[in-house]
C-alpha cells in the first residue's frame, strides 16, 4: 500500500469530519453562543471526551494497536480471533461499569471539572443533567476505537476516518431539529452525543463482518482475565493511561480554571480548540494512524532502517504541512473566528476572545503535529515508559505557566501554557527518538528546511499585509462577502506557499513511499 496514498485517504475523510465538526461548532455558537449554559454543556461533554481518550483513541490503541499487528503474524487465525474476543469481552464490561458509576457519581464530577459553575445553580443542575445523558457515550466510542484498531491492523482506514462525521452529523441534525423541544434548549447537544456514539458504532459492524473479525463479547469476564495475553495488554495500558491522563489532566485543570474566570472563558477555549483540531486532526492523528500499523510491523520484523525511514517520511511531512497551517492560524485567528462563529448570539467580544485563545494555539501547533508521529515510534517498540515520564513533565509545566500565564492573559493564558508545554513535550520525544537511533535523519533535512522557510517567508507577509486591510467583524452584516474575503485569501496563501516550494525544487514524488 502507498502510504501517502493511505495518509490522503484518512486526511480526505478527517478534512469531512473537521468541517462538518466546524458546522457543528457554527450551530452551537449561533443557537447557544457563549454563556453558562453552553459551559455547562462543554464541561458535561469533557468528562466522557476524557474517558475516550484515555480507554479508547489514548491509552488501549497505543496499546493494542503493536499488539495486534504482531498476534496476527505469529499467531494462527482461531488464536488470533480468540484474543480479540477477550480483549473485547473485558474492555465492555470494564466500560460498563464506568459508565453506571459516572452517571451515579455526575454531581461530584461536574463539581471536580468546573467549580465555577456552582455561581450559576441552573447552569451547574443543568451540566449534572447532561453528564448522566453522556457518560454512556464512552462506551459506545471505546467499542469503537477496538473496531479501528483491528481495521487499521488490516489497513482499512476508510471506515474509522469517516465514523467521526457521524457524531457530528447527530450533532447537527439535534440542534436544529430537537432544540426547540428541550428546555433548556442545550439539551439538544448531549442528545446529539449519544445519537452519534450509537452512530459511530453501528457503521464499523458491516466493515468487521467483511473481513470476519466481528468480535463476539462473552459473558465470562473472569475467564478472560486469566488469558496472559489479556494480562500483557492490561499491564502495558497501564503506562500508556498514565501518559494519556497527563494531557487530559492538565485539560481538565484548564477547564476547572476557565470556569473561574468570566462567564463565557470555557467556551471561548473550546471553540479556539476546536478549530485547532482541524490541522491536528487532519495532519498529526492521520500521519499517526497510519504510521503506527506499519511501524509495529517493521518493529516486529526487526528491521530498523525501515522503521527510521518511516519516522523520517512522517517527520518531512509534518515541517512541509504544519509550518503554513502554523502561519495561517495565528494570522487568521480572527477572519476565521468570524468567518465560522460570528453569527446569532454569538458577539464581536467573542469573537475578540476566541481569536486570542486560538493564536495562543498557534504557538505550539508544530508541536502538536509533531507528537502525533513521535510518539508512535515509541509505542511500537512497546516503549510507553519514556513518553510517561515525558507526558507527566508536560503536565508540570503546563501548571506552572499557567501560574504565570493566567493571571497576565486570562483564558488566552491557559492556550499559550499548553503550547509551550507541547513544544517541551515534542523536543523531548525527538531527542529520545535521535539518542536511541530509532530515527536516524536521512539527507536532504537542511535543503527542506530552507525550502520551506521561503515559503514561510512570502506566506507571512501575504497574510501580514491582507488580513488587517479587512474589516471581518464588521462584515457580519455581509456574510457571503466575508465568505469570499476569507477563502480567498487561503488559496492565495496555498497556492503562493505551493508555487514557492515548487519553484524551490520540492516535488511531490519526494514524499511517495510504500509500504514494503
């Protein structure tokens, strides 16, 4: 399989995903804009999201992904389809446990997450209301997350890349169609939530009966718990939990200290973080999911200039993608704040205040990428103890800026101490990668780096010189022409960057590779 092929097809289907998700962020900003109840309802949403990533897309795919990739070469297929169905069979009863006990337990969390909220008892009654609704959810996405990792191990990426435009199209149909039933109407998006969990789950089953590796869960939860298999995957999730948690920790602190600050500053944070996860997602998780499979394999074959050379290709790639994506962002925080938000009750201050979040983003976008290809060439190797102890120094500084930062930028602060964070977080990782040799840089980095660097150049003073000649909040009143403006200006930015890599000597052809 061409990898660059297979990255297209995922980022294809992310890039779905991330506009309908922007559609989705639209909506909720123009039904709900930024209020307490909509922090409620982010704060509610936060909970089950940190559950997902630390038992689905976190810790237990970092996990079993390496796993799977080598049971399935040394293992015969009965033993093969057995193993899946015990680690199915435990994963869905220890979810469903965590399930009942966050639904019973919602009061508590919510107070955990967001404190600030109890200044507003509706908003906070509201955000226990919506968490019972939602914690389910990370069952049905956990199961999820077990059908990718078995379709990725069979190199179907299609169908796992495109469940998430689900969620958002459940997202989308509940707002506009239930919001008028609920009272308050921001019920509609915990609805959505499960409505898109069920969704995502029901559209893998048809993808894992083609290739006859439905998992079946057994009743016999004990049985499965002795298999040494079992025991070898929970013992090494354990670590990989640990580093998982570490972000979602510090996210879950951002969001207990946004909810202290002024009314409306979780929201500002979650639509800042939302658009910065249409780069993130359409580079770093698509370059990290396709990269972990065949890095696990090349681990497993022992061949070490293969499973360099596969970190070198992703690592070319996120300097020639992230650096314009960087660019565009912090230039174009706020004609794309306007652009996607600024509609119904959402306000020119929130605007304002959205555009700093996201261009304190900007500042470790690179590094986000960047994580998304590193770290995976630690969790093949079945290696999770060093991104552990990198994660939990990340979660330490993020803390400590944040010390620093908050006071000084509010709710822009708490975006910047993350980006600082990250960039520590991915040079870590880079330089363990160079002093173990498991990524050897090939030739051609310094010529790249100057290639890309001119077009970093002309592309900054394109948008430097354009984006503040246009008056975006007040062309609200001009939707279509501010459309225009703004997409406008990012193909004259693509185009302008692509022109001078080409013209520079870059070629496509570079990046072709295959999986071999």
């Amino acid at each position: 399989m061409n990898l660059l092929r297979a990255l297209a097809t995922v980022s294809g289907l992310t890039l779905l995903s991330r506009v309908t998700g922007l559609v989705r962020e639209n909506l909720t900003a123009t039904l709900f804009g930024a209020s307490a109840m909509t922090d409620a309802f982010f704060i509610a949403f936060r909970l089950p999201n940190l559950l997902r990533r630390l038992f689905a897309e976190g810790a237990f795919s970092q996990a079993f992904v390496p796993m799977l990739a080598i049971a399935r070469e040394r293992q015969s297929p009965d033993e093969f389809r057995a193993f899946v169905d015990r680690i199915a069979t435990v994963l869905f009863w220890a979810l469903v446990a965590i399930s009942v006990a966050g639904v019973a337990g919602a009061p508590l969390l919510v107070l955990l997450t967001g404190s600030g909220l109890t200044r507003d008892p509706p908003a906070f009654e509201a955000a226990v209301m919506m968490t019972r609704w939602m914690f389910p959810y990370i069952l049905f996405i956990s199961m999820v997350s077990l059908a990718a990792g078995i379709l990725n191990t069979w190199r179907r990426f299609a169908v796992p890349a495109f469940s998430p435009v689900l969620l958002n199209l459940c997202f989308i149909g509940s707002a506009l169609l239930l919001s008028d039933r609920f009272d308050p109407p921001v019920y509609a998006m915990a609805a959505g939530v499960v409505l898109g969990g069920i969704a995502q789950l029901a559209i893998q089953v048809p993808a894992l009966m083609r290739i006859g590796m439905l998992p079946r869960i057994g009743l016999n939860l004990r049985e499965s718990l002795r298999d040494p298999a079992t025991r070898t995957l929970l013992a090494r999730m354990a670590p990989a939990v640990l580093a998982v948690s570490a972000a979602q920790i510090s996210l879950m602190i951002n969001t207990h200290i946004a909810s202290r600050l002024a009314p409306g500053s979780v929201s500002w944070i979650s639509y800042s973080d939302r658009l910065m996860e249409f780069p993130t997602a359409l580079l770093g998780v698509a370059l990290g999911t396709v990269l972990l499979p065949s890095l696990s394999q090349a681990s497993g074959q022992h061949n070490e200039a293969r499973y360099s050379a596969l970190l070198d290709w992703g690592m070319r790639l996120v300097l020639v993608l992230a650096v314009p994506c960087t660019i565009g962002m912090a230039l174009m925080a706020e004609p794309l704040t306007a652009l996607l938000f600024h509609y119904g009750r959402f306000r020119p201050i929130d605007v304002q205040m959205t555009q700093q979040a996201i261009q304190a983003y900007a500042v470790g976008l690179p590094a986000l990428i960047a994580i998304k290809v590193l770290a995976p060439g630690f969790f093949a190797r079945q290696n999770i103890r060093t991104p552990v102890l990198i994660a939990l120094l990340a979660l330490v500084t993020t803390q400590l800026l944040n010390l620093v930062l908050v006071p000084w930028l509010a709710h822009a602060g708490l975006a910047l101490a993350t980006s600082l964070a990250a960039l520590l977080n991915a040079g870590l990782l880079m330089a363990g990668l160079l002093r173990a040799r498991t990524w050897r840089p090939g030739v051609g980095w310094l010529r790249l780096g100057a290639q890309v660097s001119a077009a970093a150049v002309l592309l900054t003073a394109l948008l430097a010189v354009c984006v503040p000649r246009i008056d975006w909040i007040g062309l609200g009143t001009q939707p279509l022409l501010r459309a225009g403006y703004a997409l406008g200006l990012i193909g004259a930015g693509a185009v302008l960057y692509l022109v001078v890599l080409l013209a520079c000597g870059l070629r496509p052809a570079h990046f072709l590779r295959r999986n071999q």
